[in-house]
C-alpha cells in the first residue's frame, strides 16, 4: 500500500462500512415485525368490521399497533373518521 | 447443575459443527464431563468431525423412539476423558423429532452430565427449534458477512420467542457470541464486517474471535477438534473461548496483524 492508497481510504467508504449501514437498516425494519404479536392483523380487521357498522370509514384508516416498552406494553388503535358531511351525518344503520 | 448449551446461526455452513466440536471438546478437558448432541437429523457430521464415524452403531433418534438405550447409543470419547458423542441418525429426517423425545433424553442426560452441547442444524425452523428449545445458554455462531449477521439476528428472535424459557417466563437463554472464520486481512482492508460492528449490530456479549484457520480443515480431514491442535490460532481461539464461558477473563487475541518481516510483505505483493 502506498501513501496515495492510504489516503484514498479514509475518504471513501470502505464495503464493510455499506455492509454495516445496510445490515443495520434491515435489521431495525426486521426486529419491529418481529415484535408485533400474531393475532394484531385479526384484531385489526374484527375492530374494523365493528365501526364499520356505526361509521362508515375505509380499511386503511384503523391503525393497531403494539408499543412494548420496559415493565408495560400498550396497544394503540387509531382510527380516523371521516369529516362529516354538512347538514347529514346520519350514522349507517347497524347491520342486522 | 447440568446445563444445556446450543450452538446456533440460522445460516448454514458458518462453523456450528466445527465450533460444538472444539467447544465440548475444550470443556471436557476443563474437567467437565460433557455429551455433545448432532442434532442435524438426516446429515450427520459431528461423527465425523469428532473422529468416531466408525463407531456409531445406535443413536439419537433410537434413543428418542426406545430402541436403543442411551448408554448404547452414547460413544466415549478416545483422547478426552469425560468426553462423550450422541450422534444423530443418517436415515430419519427433523419430524423423528419432538418435544416431548428430546426433552426425555435431555433428561436422561441432565443426571450425568455438567454439560450437553447441542450442535444445532442450519435453519430457523423445526430442526432448530427442538436442538434450541431446551437451552440455558445459546452460542451464535457468525461469519462477519451480512447474511450470517442477518440470520444471527433472526434466530436471536426465535430464542427469545419460542425457547422454553421464554414460553415459561423463566430467566431468559443466555446468549454469546462466536464469531467465526474471521479474516483478519481481509477485516484490516476493509473488505469485511470487523469484531465492534457485528458486536454493536447484534448486541449480545461476545465469547470469542476464531479466526479463519487452515487448521480448522486438517483437523476435520483427520477426525479431530481443532482445540486439539494448541499450536492452531484457531484451537486457541477456541480454549480461550472455553475459559471465558467459564468466567475467566481472558484477553482477545490475535486481533492484531502478525508482524510481518520486509520478505513476506515482498512475497505477498508479488504472490
Ligand atoms: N475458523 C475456520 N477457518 C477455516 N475454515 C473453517 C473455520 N470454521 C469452519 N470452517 C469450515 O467451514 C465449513 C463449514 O463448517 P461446519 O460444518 O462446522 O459448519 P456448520 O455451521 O456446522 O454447517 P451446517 O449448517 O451445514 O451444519 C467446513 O468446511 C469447515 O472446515
Ligand atoms: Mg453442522
């Protein structure tokens, strides 16, 4: 290796660096599916049908997620309703 | 108290069976009498790594179904007092395998023994799960190469999902890190994941550096654990691997390029 080399390595990233990077960004997206409980995608759906039949809102606005930290977790349900309509906001009948 | 130890990566190929060679090896010579389980049903090896191929008459899988007694199916280890081998079977596949057989040997075992070795298949699936279900402690084998990281990471949660301990609430499976087959030219040219980053990625405590050895070959060529070898890098590696497990501090070494004279940095411009 001569001087040129050496300084030519410290600027440009190494491909154990990118190695790194890469293996940390799937990593993080991996362990936080991993940390999601079967069942959340069922429960996210039967929540769904339920207000669905007070509200008429759209599959993508019920958000279930499961928060774990130290000593508690939490499961967050997020849904959006739909901006009511001026003069009628009659709710949907219940199905029967 | 025995213990159960499993020798783990997802990926295949990496050193597990090398690594619960030398690893039970290096335990037995500590004094510890030491059975190590293959429990890579349907592609036996360890036998053939540890030297005693020619010995095997019943095994594991016998011994889960009731055919062969343990004491039958247990091989004693030639050079290493207190050292003994189940091995698994050749014809049978993972689903020979359940719970409830595993955990009766396991057992069985237990009132023997200081420590069982598993030496699990590659895989996250069956044949995993029942070599890693039962441990105390898990040592993952890595390669500093991203899909061994990768798949560290993941058997990692399969460890912390599924082991007994974890299904009963117990005291989480103590894990180590074994980090295999590593190169150190290639790490010092920047080619390949160095020690701190696949230590800062998996974040588990890291139980040794095995550096990639033409000794690890030989020895598998002639039926012998690497640890046997204590004039190897490698069989160094391992024992001091051994002593740390069993709390003693011992520095990492070979870490550090050797000090190569002005000929061999000629020679190996030019080779
Ligand atoms: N430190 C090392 N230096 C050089 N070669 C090594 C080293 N460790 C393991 N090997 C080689 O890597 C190969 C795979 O090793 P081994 O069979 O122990 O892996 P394994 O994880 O048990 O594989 P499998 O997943 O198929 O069970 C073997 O050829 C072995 O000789
Ligand atoms: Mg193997």
């Amino acid at each position: 290796m001569n001087l040129l080399d050496f300084f030519r390595r410290s600027k440009e990233p190494t491909v154990a660096s990118q190695a790194k990077e890469r293996l940390q960004i799937v990593l993080a997206h991996e362990r936080s599916d991993r940390n999601s409980p079967d069942f959340l995608p069922a429960l996210q759906k039967e929540l769904l049908a339920v207000i669905k039949k007070y509200v008429p809102i759209d599959d993508e606005k019920v958000l279930v997620k499961l928060e774990r930290e130290s000593g508690c977790s939490m499961l967050e349900v997020n849904v959006e309703l739909p901006t009511p309509a001026k003069g009628a906001s009659k709710p949907v009948a219940a199905a029967s | 108290m025995a213990k159960i130890i499993t020798m783990t990566s997802g990926k295949g190929g990496v050193g597990k069976t090398t690594s619960s060679a030398a690893f039970g090896t290096g335990l037995a010579m500590r004094g510890f009498k030491t059975c190590i389980i293959d429990f890579d049903v349907g592609l036996r090896n360890l036998d053939l790594i540890m030297g005693c191929e020619r010995r095997v008459v019943f095994d594991f899988i016998n011994v889960v179904n009731g055919e062969a007694r343990l004491n039958q199916a247990l091989i004693k280890d030639k050079r290493v007092e207190n050292l003994f081998i189940l091995p698994t079977s050749q014809t049978r596949d993972k689903d020979a395998l359940t719970k409830e057989g595993v955990e009766k040997v396991l057992d069985e075992l237990k009132k023997e023994f200081d420590y069982i070795l598993c030496d699990s298949p590659a895989g996250i699936e069956k044949g995993a799960l029942m070599a890693l279900y039962f441990a105390d402690h898990a040592i993952i084998v890595t390669n500093p190469e991203v899909s061994s990281v990768r798949d560290s990471d993941r058997i990692l949660g399969v460890i912390q999902a599924k082991s007994r301990r974890a299904e009963l609430g117990l005291e989480p499976v103590q894990e180590h890190l074994l980090l295999t087959r590593y190169d150190l030219d290639r790490v010092e040219k920047g080619e390949m994941l160095k020690v701190d980053d696949v230590l800062e990625i998996l974040a588990i405590p890291l139980l040794g550096i095995i550096p990639e050895s033409p000794a690890v070959l030989k020895a598998s060529n002639v039926g012998m654990p690497v640890v046997l070898d204590d004039k190897s890098t490698a069989g160094m590696a391992y024992s001091d691997a051994v002593a740390r497990f069993l709390g003693e501090k011992v520095e990492h070494r070979f870490l550090k390029p050797e000090k190569k004279g002005f000929f061999d940095r000629l020679l190996r411009r030019t080779a």
